[in-house]
C-alpha cells in the first residue's frame, strides 16, 4: 500500500488536474464507482486503476473491483490510503476508487458517421455546463460535440463527472479555429445556424431533421458578430420578459430535444405510424 502522499506515481496523478499535463501526459483521471463503472463497461483504454480500502467498504465497491480483476488484466493496479486517495480526489469524500485513462482521438470521421445535431461552442468555460451538454447530447441523439480554442478542456474532472459517463459516448473536438471549422463543417455538406437572442426565426419553426451544425455562444456574451455572420441562418430561442437568454447547456438542450421530436415524427410520417 501506498501512504506517501509525495510518492512519485501519485504526483504524477495529482498533475492530471492540470490541463497541461493531461495534455503533456496524454492522460486524465475518473473518479467514484459509478463513472469507474462504466470505464470498464465500456472498455475504455485504462491505464491504471488506483484504490484504497474504503472502496471495499461496500457492496458495490467490491463488486467493481472483482469484475475490473477479472476483465482487465491489462493495467498497472496501485493501493494506497485512504488518506492519500483524499490528496488526489476532486470531491470532499471519495468512494476509494480512481482509473487514469488514456485520453482518445476523435476524429471528424467519427462524428459525421453518427446522426443528429453537431453542437458547436465558442469559448464555453463553464465545465458543469460542457458535462451537461455532453449529457443531453449523449441522451438526445447528438451527433457530437465541437469546442473552440479558449474553451474548457473536456477531460477536466468535474467535465467528466458532471457528464455521468456520456463523454465516453458522445464523440468530441477540442482546441478548434471556429472559422477552419465552419469551413470544414461546411465542405460536408451542413448547414450551419447560430443562436443569437436577436433572431427572428423560433427554433421550433427551424428543419432540425437535415445535417445541422448548431453553433452557441460563451455563457453570458453570446457569440461574435464576425461567427454569426458565417452561419447561414440565426435562430432564437422565445422566452418571456424579462429574461433574454438562457443558460447554454439549457439553450443546447432544449434545441437537440426539438430535432429529436422532429426526427421521431419524420419517422413516424415515413412508416405510416401515428
């Protein structure tokens, strides 16, 4: 058992909760049974599992640990402390278990293979709001998820926590030029419509069925004039005085909802189903 909290391998996990060295390491970290859970569900590339006795302090945690021995025998397992496991968790009481993963590569292929909305952020910084997205996205039929340059990294843990699993699911691009992308998205043949408080047009009265991308705007500013000048129709969402805008992850949620509608209608037209 490791009781060091300075011990090498476990500073080396504690630098995951900085964005530079997940991306010097090509690594982040998960915590808590229920996202573990799906890790190794899922089959997701593990490169270490790290536990400490409180996790066999339930059912539940045991369970985990038996089926992780029995499926994954291919990554490095570290037991430490309870109170070493605390130095590293991101919450104020951990479950005893933490995976560090290999982060993945997307790729655009992989988004334009799936069905459904591609949502595109400008500058989103809140990560309770991109695990959120990643939710709706993962429980709505998104297609994927695009963030600009200046927006929060996705592998940041309370992304991952706050998306409960859905970031294993829901394909994603980071780091992006939001004119190379719109270029880009337009060259595969979408359309590309922005959301802007001004807009005339209602989502509701907007095709959803066709290849869309959805573009949105950094909570609170909304996107520049220079990105909505690119798309190639706004649309709004209506909403009662006095408020004029909503939160983004709310904003994305209730426009994937309405293409999801729209789709399951269209197949319902198409089957002769009512």
């Amino acid at each position: 058992m490791i009781s060091s909290k300075s011990n090498q391998k476990i500073k080396e996990i504690r630098l995951l909760k900085q964005a530079k060295h997940r991306e010097r390491q090509g690594a982040y970290f998960i915590e808590g049974i229920r996202l573990v859970e799906e890790a190794v569900r899922g089959n997701e590339n593990i490169l270490a599992l790290v536990y400490s006795p409180r996790l066999e302090e339930t059912a539940r945690g045991t369970n985990l640990l038996s089926v992780a021995r029995k499926n994954r025998t291919d990554l490095e397992w570290i037991y430490i402390s309870d109170e070493v496991m605390a130095s590293l968790s991101d919450t104020q009481n951990h479950q005893g278990i933490l995976a560090v993963l290999k982060k993945r590569d997307h790729s655009w292929k992989e988004i334009e293979r799936r069905e459904g909305l591609i949502l595109c952020f400008h500058n989103l910084q809140d990560p309770g709001n991109l695990g959120a997205v990643f939710r709706t996205a993962d429980a709505g039929g998104g297609a994927g998820i695009i963030l600009s340059v200046g927006s929060i990294d996705p592998y940041s843990p309370k992304v991952i926590r706050a998306s409960m699993g859905s970031s294993f699911r829901v394909p994603f691009l980071s780091g992006l030029e939001f004119g190379d992308c719109i270029k880009n998205l337009r060259a595969r043949g979408l359309r590309i419509l922005a959301t802007d408080p001004r807009a005339q047009k209602s989502f509701w009265a907007v095709d959803l069925t066709q290849p869309t991308a959805i573009l949105f705007g950094q909570e609170g500013a909304g996107l520049p004039e220079e990105l909505l000048e690119k798309a190639d129709d706004l649309l709004t969402i209506p909403m009662t005085p006095p408020i004029e805008s909503l939160n983004v992850a709310m904003a994305a949620g209730l426009i994937v909802y309405e293409a999801f509608r729209q789709k399951r209608g269209s197949e319902g037209k198409n089957t002769g189903r009512s």
